[in-house]
C-alpha cells in the first residue's frame, strides 16, 4: 500500500503526463510533424485518452477502469511497434534499397513477435493474469526489447547513414530506447523482490515524464536540414550491394553482345563514307579488307583520287 505522501506524489507525476502530452501533439500540429509521423503523434493521442478515460474511472468505477487500461495499453503497443518502422523509414529514407529491406524485416518482426505473444498466453497456466492479458504484456516487452535495440542502433551508427542526433526521428527513438531500459530494469527489480511496487511505479512515472521531456525538446526546436554530404561511401556500398542482389546481370547476357555489335556496325559506317570521298576502286578494297578484319576496328584510310 502507498502512504499518503507517495500517494501525491504519483498523482503529481500522472498528472504531468497530458500536459505534455498536450504540449507534444500542438507542436507537432504546429509544424507539421504530424504527417511525417503519423504513428508518433498517434501514439501521444492514445495516451491522451488513456489518462481522460482511465483517471476519472478510477475514482467512480473500478471495473470499467480495469478494462480501459488494457485496451489501452494493447493501442499503446500497436502505434509503439509502428512507430520504430516510421523512425527506421526516416533514417534510411536516402537509401531506398535498404529501406525496402527493412520494411520486410520490420513486418516479419510484427508477425514473430505476435506468434510468441500467443504461444506464451496459450502456455502460461496463471490464474492471476488471462491469456489475453498475458499476450498484451509479452508483445509489450518485445516492443520495448526492439525498440532498445533502435536506439542502440542510432547511437553507433547515426554517423554512417548521415543522420544528425538533433533530428527528431533520433530524439523519438532516445525517447523509446531510454524508457525501454528504464521499464525493463525496473520490471527485473520487481521480479526479484529488489524493489516495491510503490516504488517502481513512482520511477516508472517519473522516467516516462523524463522520456516526455526529451521529446517536448526535440518538438520544440527545429530539426536541421540533413547533409546529403554525410552519406558516407559505406551505406552507399551497401545500397549498391543489395541493388545488385534484387536485379543480378545474367552470366548469359546479351548486352556485350549487342554492344560489339553496334561498335562493328559504327565502323563499317565511318569506313564507307570515307571511301566514297576517294577512288571507289580502292575502297572496294577497303571494305573487303574491313569485312576480314572481324571485329576489330580499321583505321579509315583517305585515298587520294589524283595522280
């Protein structure tokens, strides 16, 4: 049980959570962002909801309130996992090839991550939590666990895919990462009987306030313009590399072959109207010599008519 004074403290703390949400969402109607990602702003609406309906249902109908937090958070999930593709999307958006790449891992990740959530509610025999329930929660630190490796990505490799750690696409992603952390820790402690539930869900709060913050600041200000001169030459080999995997040139082409074709026949045009300027004798002789000469190039010879 909490006492009074954690009691205040973590009303204080929710209570901070839509009114920066709210800053979030008019800044990014303000500038637009909302288009650019529409699963980001989404997921701030979500949370928005979630504290209109879920804040008075705790105080008039408990029930109620029990089913709207999950629905709820089972949303939260959904636009979370969107949102890692929307910021990988906008990462890679100068290399189309790795971008097509990941849009198919991206999917293939939804589909794994749904097939564990469901093998683990089938499995789990608890008659604490239900399946269904159980399955929110496994797809939630899947989530979480992708969503640390987004940001781990971003921090090691921002530099070779030139994007800039003050563009929003990064700040949405530290904002993920480090509440992901967080959570996961937190979650660890708890499991372990190294930490209270009072307590963890007083840093939760707290550390999703933080995680809030960080993306008011990234909002707030204007991102910079991306630097075509920081696509360095390693992602570009990249992009050629898998450019060459999706439309290989066959062995048997017959590309060379057409080529050596019209350089014969580039030839054996100069070679004609060249010799049609001389003696026509001697460029009989010309030709026949050009004909035998296969498909190497003969030097066009001027003969002169006059004795």
């Amino acid at each position: 049980m909490m006492s009074e004074k954690i009691k205040v403290l973590y009303y204080a703390l929710w209570i901070a959570h839509p009114v920066l949400e709210m800053g979030i969402a008019a800044f990014m109607l303000q500038r637009g962002l909302y288009r650019k990602f529409k699963y980001f702003f989404g997921y701030v609406l979500v949370q928005m909801v979630t504290f209109a309906a879920l804040f008075p249902a705790l105080w008039h109908n408990y029930s109620a309130a029990f089913y709207i937090y999950w629905i709820c958070d089972a949303l939260s999930v959904a636009f979370g996992f969107g949102v890692i593709h929307e910021v990988f999307v906008d990462v890679f958006r100068a290399f189309h090839t790795l971008r097509d790449l990941g849009t198919v891992l991206f999917k293939w990740a939804g589909l794994v991550m749904l097939l564990v959530a469901g093998v683990v509610s089938v499995s789990t025999n608890s008659s604490q939590i239900a399946p269904w329930m159980q399955a929110i929660v496994t797809s939630q630190r899947c989530v979480r666990i992708i969503q640390v490796g987004m940001v781990l990505f971003l921090l090691f490799f921002a530099h070779y895919v030139g994007v800039s750690r003050r563009q929003h696409s990064f700040g949405i992603a530290l904002g993920f990462g480090s509440f992901a952390v967080i959570e996961l820790v937190l979650i660890c402690s708890w499991v372990g009987n190294h930490l209270g539930g009072a307590w963890m869900s007083i840093l939760n709060m707290a550390a999703y306030n933080s995680t809030l913050l960080v993306w008011f600041g990234y909002v707030a200000l204007r991102s910079p313009a991306r630097d075509a001169s920081l696509s360095l030459l390693q992602p570009q080999r990249w992009e050629q590399s898998l450019s060459d995997i999706h439309h290989p040139l066959p062995a048997d082409s017959l590309i060379p072959m057409f080529e050596g074709m019209v350089d014969r026949a580039l030839s054996r045009t100069s070679q004609d109207v060249a010799l049609a300027q001389g003696n026509p004798t001697d460029g009989t002789a010309a030709r026949g010599a050009a004909a035998t000469g296969g498909g190497f190039r003969v030097p066009v010879v001027h003969v002169n008519s006059e004795p």
